[in-house]
C-alpha cells in the first residue's frame, strides 16, 4: 500500500523549496499530485506541473462529476482564489506512494478521502519573523507584487496552522526549517521509515 506525504506549513516557510528538493529525490519515488487552482499564474510557473490552472467552468463541471478530492476557497483582495485535489486518474496507492503540498485543512480532507493509516503529514515550521521576511522577499521579485495579499495569507496563517488546530488534525510532529540541508535531510529519513511500514 502505497503513501500520500502532505507537506505544508504557513506561507513563506519553505515548504515548496522542500517539496520541489524532495520530488527531485528519485531515491524517494515519490510520485508528485499536482493541485489544480483558479488563481492566476505567477511568474516562473508552468501550468500542469506547479498547478493546473482553471477556470471557474472547469471547478463546475468536475463538482459535478463528484471528481473533487478536497478545495480550499480564499476571498483574497484579487477575487475568489479557489485551490483543490481532484481524483483524475494521478492516483494509485496500489502502484505508487505520492508527495502534494497543500493546507492543514488539505492534509484533513486528504485523509478522510483516503484513510489516515495513508496520508502521512509534514509539517514545516519557521519562525514568524523570518517568514515575513522571506516573504516580503520573494513578492519583491514578481513583475506585480501583491503586497495586500501577502499580508492577508500572512495573518491567516496564524488562525489555519492554530496550536488547536494542530492538534484536532492529530500533527504532532514538526520540522524546523531553520537550515534547509539539515531540515531536508531529517524529512527524508522519516520518508524512508514510513515507506518501509507499507
């Protein structure tokens, strides 16, 4: 039986850096499930690899084939973002064990879909100054920045990723992404010891 690794953390922690580092680990096998959104593009991303980017038709059609996993609906200073799972044949837990990136509300309806025993948590963590650093950093570098909506995810963040919340979702382990080598090479040996239990 294959896994479903769901790595997350609050924005600008690292966790897409660790993801991408992590499913370029051919030692892993770890197949990758690419998230569908409806938000724009960014800069430097490529549609159906970093997402597969839609329309609000398309999120209305495969609700209406009973095709979406779990979605996440945010109502950013740009409009309604909606980012969602979605069972379109990337999934085979008898062949395969898979890596996503997604929220702690993901993480939670991933495993209802799925069954707990499959879906193993990574949660990244930094300390919050220096996450909003590195986020005041990265929006910098795009073309438009969208300071707004940085500072709005920002402060979600703290209610998603509450303690309680944590806590109600059974994440009881964390990884410090203080070192990003340091940190990847602690994530990577839990993901050997938990795909040698399958």
């Amino acid at each position: 039986m294959g896994r479903i690794f769901c790595v997350m953390g609050k924005s600008a922690s690292g966790k897409d850096s660790i993801f991408k580092e992590l499913m370029h680990d051919k030692s892993l096998k770890l197949k990758n499930i690419v998230p569908y959104t409806t938000r724009p593009i960014r800069d430097g991303e490529q549609d159906g690899k970093d997402y597969i980017f839609c329309t609000e038709a398309d999120v209305q059609r495969l609700e209406s084939e009973n095709k979406i996993i779990e979605l996440r609906e945010y109502n950013t200073v740009y409009g309604i973002w909606k980012y969602f799972t979605v069972d379109d044949g990337q999934i085979d837990l008898d062949k395969n064990s898979y890596i996503l990136i997604g929220t702690l509300e993901t993480y939670v309806k991933i495993c209802r879909y799925f069954g707990n025993e499959k879906v193993i948590p990574i949660y990244i963590e930094v300390e919050d100054g220096e996450r909003l650093m590195r986020a005041i950093s990265r929006e910098k570098q795009q073309k438009v920045p969208k300071y707004e909506e940085m500072c709005r995810r920002f402060l979600a963040d703290a209610s998603d990723f509450s303690d309680e919340n944590l806590k109600n979702a059974g994440i009881k382990r964390s990884f410090i992404n203080a070192d990003m080598q340091d940190t990847l090479k602690e994530i990577r040996s839990y993901i050997t010891g938990e795909l040698q239990w399958q």
